[in-house]
C-alpha cells in the first residue's frame, strides 16, 4: 500500500507545539462535522484552529497529513494498541488456527469502522493512504507487523493448513484482507459494518490456507 502524507513533517518539541497540534486536529474534526468534505482545505483549517497557515505547514504537509494524525491517535488512545494486539494475539495463535484468523480480521475491520466513523467521507478519500502498522513501527521498532508474525502462526497450525510457503501466505492473507476492505470502503463502505461481512472474510481466508494445494490447475500449454 503506497504512503501519501501520512506522518509530521517534524516532532513538537514543546507543549505549546503540542497545543498547536491538538488545535489544528480539533479544527480537521469540527469543520467535517459542521462545514462539510468541501470546505476541508488547510487554510480553513488554519483560519478555524486560530493558528497561521505557516505553522500548519511547520508540521503538516496536507489536510491528508492531518487526517492520518488523526487517526493514529485515535487508535493509539482508544485501543491501548501495541500491547492489547500483541498478548491478545499470542493467546490466539495458542489456541486454535480458527481463533487466530477470526481474531485478526476482527481488528482489522474493526480499526476501519473507527477511523470511518471518525472521519465520515474524508476517510473515504484518504483510506488508501493510511497506514497504522506503518506507523506504530515507527513508533515501536520492536513491535512485529502482521506479516513478520503470522507466518510463525501459520507454522504452529501447520496440520490444519495446505500451504506450502506460510510466509507467502501470510502476505497473501494481508493483502486479500487489505485489499477487500479498500475496495469495500470504495464501493460499498457501509458492508463492514454487517456481521456477515466479517464472516464472510474469516472463511475466504481459512478456505484459501486449508485447501490452496489442493486445487490441480491444468497444465499450461506451450
């Protein structure tokens, strides 16, 4: 997934800077609940937070820069993230294949109905650019991405699954799962909130890691 915008141009250093960052997500927020997508530029943004535009760009590159700060605050405050996923998700890999699966595509999903209930229409816009793991890695270098930890997971099931590279497979799973909710938030955003959706997802993927091998393809003719 390709990266636009999507971080501080620069640190704060200081709590007035810290004042000026908070002043300028609050602006982001309240223009898109009262004023609407199209009214969201950064002089606006400036103009509502009460700080120049110049000390916008200090620290944002874009409003997509903002809305991206946005959303790893939200997730970092909301879900304590980095140390809920990673012992919830060592318990999961413990138990079962089935639980594994379940239990991250239900944060997955879940991380995107936040971020578009947050943002409504704007995060439609700017879903494509966004990138949690992204940036929880840089914040925690030691914290495992999906793809670095599910492989392993793969191997402790390996009698449960038909796959012959679990670390192919692991990608395969983050980029189907990926890929589907981006196409769904383009498409039909509304389907991640039906249950049947996270469902669906769950046995798209166990299907593909159980029974992958066994398909014969024809052979391919000269």
């Amino acid at each position: 997934m390709t990266s636009r915008s999507t971080s501080l141009r620069r640190q704060p250093s200081q709590s007035r800077a810290e004042v000026t960052l908070r002043a300028i997500r609050e602006a982001c927020l309240k223009i898109l609940e009262e004023e609407g997508l199209k009214r969201l530029t950064t002089n606006r943004i400036a103009e509502v937070a009460g700080v120049s535009i110049g000390s916008l760009y200090q620290y944002y590159a874009d409003k997509h820069a903002i809305a991206a700060d946005i959303c790893n605050e939200l997730l970092m405050s909301e879900l304590g993230e980095v140390n809920r996923l990673d012992q919830q998700t060592l318990l999961m890999v413990q138990n079962s294949l089935e639980d594994t699966i379940a239990f991250f595509v239900r944060e997955y999903i879940a991380r995107h109905q936040r971020l578009y209930r947050k943002l409504k229409d704007f995060y439609l816009e700017m879903h494509w650019h966004y990138n949690f793991e992204h940036y929880v890695r840089r914040r925690h270098p030691r914290k495992l991405r999906t793809v670095d930890w599910l492989p392993s997971a793969l191997e402790q099931h390996r009698e449960s699954i038909n796959v012959s590279d679990p670390l192919l497979a692991a990608t395969m799973v983050v980029n189907t799962l990926e890929g589907t909710l981006h196409a769904t938030l383009d498409h039909n955003p509304t389907l991640i909130f039906e249950p049947a959706f996270e469902r669906e997802m769950v046995a798209l993927i166990l299907s593909y890691l159980k029974f992958a091998n066994r398909i014969n393809f024809p052979s391919q003719q000269l």
